[in-house]
C-alpha cells in the first residue's frame, strides 16, 4: 500500500502526496545507489538474458516473448530504472516485459467507492489508505468523486497506514466507523489478525475488498490467449511480497497448467533482471517451473500462521474487479462467525453480484486493458492528455502501485543510459 508520512499520534497525514513521502524518497535514493554499485553483477545479467534471448531468436526470429509481471512495485523498478530499454540496449529486442494485475486499487469496483463517500458524508469516520484517498468513483455522491473530495465537503475521511491505525484511533471515539479493506494478500493478515484477538473495536466495521492474485493471473493468462493475432504470456514474475504470505507453492499450478516458467522475484533492478534471465533460461531448455529467486523474504510454503489466519477469519468468494467483472474465487469476505465486524451488514450495504455489477470505467478510459496487460497506457487516448496524475480519470493513474501512474511520473527511460554506459551496452 502507498506509504504516507504521519506523526506519532494517527490518524490523518499531513502529506497525502505518496510520491513526496521522506521514506520513499530514501529508499529510492538507496535502491539507485545500489544499483550503480552492482554493475558487475547487472553485466553478468544482461550478458545472459542476450545469450538466451538470442537463443530464442536463432528459433524463430520474428517470435516476441512476453513476460508478464504481477506487481505493481515490479512495474515500478521497471520504468523507474529503464529496464525495458536496458534490455533493448542489450540485445534482448525480441523480449517484453508487461506489466499485469499488480494494483489492488485499481481494480476496486467504483460502488465501495461510491458507498464509502456516501458514508463519509453522512457522518461516518471513514479510514483509508493514501492511495485510495484520491481514487475517482464513476459516479459522484453528493457533488464528491473521491473520499479526498467527500473529505474537502466536510466528510471525517482520515489516512492511515494500516488498518491497526484504524483500531487504535478508533478506540479513542465511539463513533460509527469504516474501514476501506483494499489490498491483496498481502494485507489479509493484519486484517485477521487484528479480528481474531479481539482488538477491534464494535463501531469500527470493515469492508473486506482483499482481492487473491493467483486466480487473477489464471484469468489474465486466459485473457491475453484469447486474442490469436498476439503472443501468449511466455513467462511470469510473480508478486514477491504476496509471495512472503502464499508462498511459492501457490504459483505451482500457473506454471503446470499453462507450461510456461514463474519467477518469484524481489524488487531491486538485478532482482527484476535475475527473473527475466531465469525464465529466458528455463524457455530457451524447454522447462516450466517455479524459481523463488527472492529466497531473503519467501519460502515455498510461506508463512503459513498467516494463511491460517485468514482462512479463519475470511472465507473465498467471487469477486467483481473494476472494469473488468467477476473472477472466480478471487475475494475474500468475512466469515458468518465474525459478521459483526462487516461493514456490509452492519451498513445495510448489498454486495455486488455477477447480475448487478456494470462496466464501471468512464468513456475512453482503458484502464481494465492496461491492467490485463491486452493495452499500454500509452495506448489510453486519455494518457497524459485528460488524465494526469493531477486530474486523474481512471483508477490507474491514482495508486504508486498503478500502472499508468507509475508510467506517467517515471517514463523517461531511469538510469538506463547511465547503467548501459557503465556496464558497455550502450
């Protein structure tokens, strides 16, 4: 999630800009400083990835391989520092790096949004994340698009870190209150854990919108096979901090089922570049399987406290995505036994079902192709035109985890030129 500077006593930030954040800002610094000292072992990567690639083109020289990854920090570390050019640079032309489902706010159907603007303005103190703060609904309520705008008309809307945040600010009011439940599973256990040992308090309801990426990357990978004029999805980087909970095992059936290689992978440069010249390598030896390469954070079988946790507190669901519809199993909602938590019976809200979800993405925004990986965001007419990181119009250009946002701040090619210079690939 979007990490936002706070002072010692929650809730609300001073600073809701994620991008300005001082603790992003360092670690930017540090990942870029890490990476002009490593060009050694990023020479070593690129002269692999072009020996596999080139491998590759020997077969079928018009052939592109595409590798999908499923995290939107992955996609971050990509166009940050400039590796889809660096790999250009290297030789490695008939390779793709696509980004794919790896922002849970943008796939957010815009009803909770909607509702929880409703809520904020009828006196609910509503928590959030930064990032879910400024994302805009389809519809206004009320003269307001977004919990930022529901705030600004006088709505309690109040950013937090976490959903512990929520509980301990909670705690010190009895008002009615809700919590946006956004994220993958990454999030699930703080959300269960909190439940399980009694620690939230009865007027703090949460909404659960976890969403589950491996039955998203099954539908995605069937999706981008559909159209027979392009290429399949010849690889995938899997989500390394969903990873650290769910385990490498969990990516076991993606590489069975379609015979194509994962990688689970860490977020700094050579990271990124260790996945791409694994899955070149297993393609180029016929293989397909599950290679953790981010062995400092997870296991194959993952932490399974957690799992444990939120099988009990949460129960599989179908789950609508924004612009896109229903993915089977792919949500979490809260068990009958812990209904007094759940801000959809408490506030008499109807979830959505396959019959009442509706397109829910304003005219010409192409955020659901761009999310499945079937579109850029330079492909969107509104890129950078209508929609800016300003004046956002789809969801992707809210979240540092969004793909056109990611594009639009950080397009400009990185410390590729620089890297490619350094390590004699220019």
């Amino acid at each position: 999630m979007a990490c936002v500077s706070t002072p010692q006593d929650f809730p609300v930030a001073p600073t809701l800009d994620c991008w300005k954040c001082p603790v992003m800002k360092r670690e930017m610094e540090a990942l870029e400083l890490a990476f002009r000292r490593k060009t050694s072992i990023t020479s070593t990567l690129l002269h692999n990835i072009e020996k596999y690639s080139r491998e590759l083109r020997e077969r079928d020289g018009r052939y592109v391989y595409k590798v999908m990854d499923f995290c939107g920090t992955h996609e971050w570390t990509i166009v940050h520092f400039g590796l889809r050019s660096l790999l250009e640079k290297a030789g490695a032309r008939n390779v793709e790096l696509v980004a794919g489902p790896g922002c849970p706010v943008c796939v957010t159907p815009s009803y909770y949004i909607e509702h929880s603007i409703k809520l904020a303005l009828e006196g609910v103190v509503v928590y959030t994340y930064g990032d879910v703060f400024k994302v805009p609904a389809l519809r206004p309520v009320k003269g307001a698009r977004s919990l930022a705008e529901a705030k600004a008309l006088g709505g309690d809307v109040r950013v937090v870190h976490s959903f512990l945040h929520a509980v301990i600010d909670a705690r010190k009011h009895n008002k009615d209150s809700l919590f946006v439940g956004i994220g993958f599973e990454t999030v699930a256990p703080g959300y269960s854990e909190a439940i399980l040992k009694g620690l939230v308090p009865d007027h703090l309801k949460l909404m659960s919108l976890v969403k589950l990426t491996p039955p998203a990357m099954f539908y995605t990978l069937e999706v981008v096979r559909e159209k027979p004029t392009d290429y399949p999805i010849s690889g995938v980087i899997a989500p390394g901090h969903v990873s650290t909970i769910v385990g490498g095992k969990a990516w076991q059936p993606v590489a069975e089922q379609f015979q194509i290689p994962v990688v689970v992978a860490g977020f700094e440069p050579n990271d990124v570049l260790a996945a791409v010249a694994e899955i070149l390598r297993q393609m180029a030896r016929g293989e397909h399987k599950v290679v953790i390469e981010y062995t400092r954070a997870v296991t194959w079988e993952g932490d399974l406290k957690a799992q444990s946790s939120i099988r009990t507190v949460f129960e599989t669901v179908d789950s609508a995505w924004r612009g896109i519809g229903y993915i089977p199993k792919s949500g979490l909602a809260l068990r009958e036994e812990f209904r007094r938590h759940d801000a959809f019976a408490y506030f008499g809200i109807s979830d959505l079902t396959p019959e009442t979800w509706r397109y829910d993405l304003p005219a010409n925004c192409r955020c659901a192709e761009v999310t499945l990986g079937k579109a850029k965001p330079t492909d969107c007419p509104l890129f950078m035109k209508a929609c800016t990181p300003d004046r956002p119009i789809g969801p992707c250009m809210v979240s540092v985890e969004g793909t056109c946002a990611i594009w639009a701040r950080f397009g400009g090619g990185g410390l590729a030129d620089e890297i490619a210079r350094a390590v004699g690939v220019f």
